[in-house]
C-alpha cells in the first residue's frame, strides 16, 4: 500500500449528466475479472477498486478496466482503457 494514502482506491467519476453506473469491472492481462460493482452513483470511493483480489494485494503492473455508464438522457457508453497499479 501506499505511504502517504493518495490515490487508493481507482474509481468511476462521472459529471452531473451520470445517472448511474451499471457495470464496473477490472481485469489482469490474462482476463481474469479481479473486481466487479453494479449499479451505483459515480464519484464514490465505496464502488472502486482497492488493487486487491480477494484480500490479497496484486502485483504493480497494467491493469484492465471496463465500465458500462448510463446517462440522465437515457444514452448508454462504455468505456475501458488501462491502469497501472504502483505500490
């Protein structure tokens, strides 16, 4: 874990057009799904990521993301990209 606490959690934000978040989930290089969140607010710590896999701490490396989100206007958008885990 970190010293100093910063960036500890990897989570969704999401602007005031976010309704929800129906589908978050991060995925190591080999496809395993480490960590999945349905249906919640954007901008909560709560639903992310704390770079662990059933309590255990996960190597630094690239990681995958993907992320279904669901606008007020009733449109739908997925995004997925990469993050890098550093401990």
């Amino acid at each position: 874990d970190d010293e100093d606490g910063s960036n500890t959690i990897f989570y969704i934000f999401g602007s005031e057009d976010v309704l929800s978040i129906e589908k978050f989930m991060v995925f190591d290089r080999w496809g395993n799904q480490l960590f999945r969140a349905d249906n919640f607010a954007p901008n909560d710590p709560q639903y992310g990521w704390d770079g662990k896999f059933q309590t255990k701490s996960m190597n630094p490396g690239v990681y995958v993301y993907y992320a279904k989100v669901i606008f007020k206007d009733g449109t739908e958008q997925i995004f997925k990209g990469d993050v890098s885990l550093i401990r």
